[in-house]
C-alpha cells in the first residue's frame, strides 16, 4: 500500500523542483512580463479577457474568470472575463454541428472585439480547439496568450505570447499554471486600481 506521506512529500517536492525551475528562466519570465502588461493595456482600452481550456484546464479557466469578475483579494469594482467552457449548449451545439476543434473559435469570432485578449490554457500544448482558438485570434488581430507544458507544443509557435510551465506531470504544470494566473489577475488589479502593495 502507498503510504499518503510519502505521495505527498513526492509531489510538494516535484511542485517545488518545477517552480524553482521556472523562477530561474529568465526568458519566460520576461514573455510573462509582456502578456501581463499587453492584458492591462487591453483592460485600459475598455476590452476583456477570453479564457478556454479543456478538462482541468476548463475548470483552471472559470476559476479565473471568477476572480476577475469579482475579485482576487481586495474589494474593486469588476473586469470583464468570461471563460468560454461554460455554456453547455453553445459547446454540444458547435461540437455536434461543426466539431469539437471549433468549440472555443467560433465563440471568439462572435464575441471578441479589436481591444479584447485571450488565454488558451493547454498543459500538452497539442489541443487541437486550442489552436484553432488561436487561429482565430489572428484572424480577428487580437493577441492570445498561451499556458502550457511539455516544451510548448504546437501552440507555441503560434501564439503572441507562450509561457511553458516545467513539470513532467500534468498536476504539476497544471500547479504553476494556477500561480501564473493569480499572478495575472494581481498585476492588472494593481494597474487597474492603483493597489500599492
């Protein structure tokens, strides 16, 4: 039998490993620079932030959405962020009528505006909804930020910004995936707000 101590103890230290790594890559930390400063200046111009995933990554998605709506930690007023894996009947609808592939395109090409931005997040960097999300995104010239894992990808190539999170296993990447998204939603709060820590 596994004893739960030393599970647990392996996956604080596989966590710990992969944020240590992380903190150590100059150049994702940089990339994640820009697509923070590229979201505020998308929030400063009246637009809102997209957000799709699949799996644990959707629910990584409504999670954040959540806190842009209402908050992260401090009373403010509410930004707009919608996380595009909600609605059961648009996503049965567009994957029955047109494909699973389309099921997070087809509501950016609705929905998105010139000063609006998007988040795919896609620990494998391979989903196939998430790429085309991000064709669209080309498509309407609005910018798509990218959290992912296992090297990138093919997401990684195509999207404006792509902050690969280390970790070789899914809960892991998933792990830094919700700090680098905490992290996003503190920095435009601050920005937004005038918070000064």
């Amino acid at each position: 039998m596994v004893r739960a101590i030393n599970a647990l103890e392996q996956n604080l230290n596989a966590s710990i490993d992969a944020k240590k790594t992380f903190l150590l890559n100059k150049e994702q930390l940089e990339v994640f620079n820009q697509a923070v400063q590229e979201a505020i200046k998308r929030y400063k111009s009246g637009g809102r932030l997209y957000i799709a995933g699949n799996g644990g990554s959707a629910a990584d998605a409504q999670h954040l959405a959540a806190e842009f709506v209402s908050k992260l930690a401090r009373d403010r007023a509410p930004l707009p962020a919608e996380a595009l894996t909600v609605d059961a009947s648009i996503l049965t609808a567009i994957g029955n009528d047109y494909g699973f592939d389309q099921v997070f395109s087809r509501q950016l090409q609705c929905k998105a505006g010139k000063n609006d931005i998007f988040l795919g997040i896609t620990t494998s960097g391979n989903s196939e909804n998430i790429l085309k999300a991000v064709e669209a995104c080309k498509e309407l010239s609005i910018p798509s930020i990218i959290f992912t894992g296992c090297y990138g990808g093919k997401v990684a190539s195509k999207a404006d910004f792509c902050i690969v999170a280390p970790g070789a296993a899914t809960s892991t990447i998933q792990e830094i995936h919700i700090v680098l998204a905490h992290t996003l939603c503190q920095c435009v709060e601050a920005e937004i707000f005038n918070f000064i820590d």
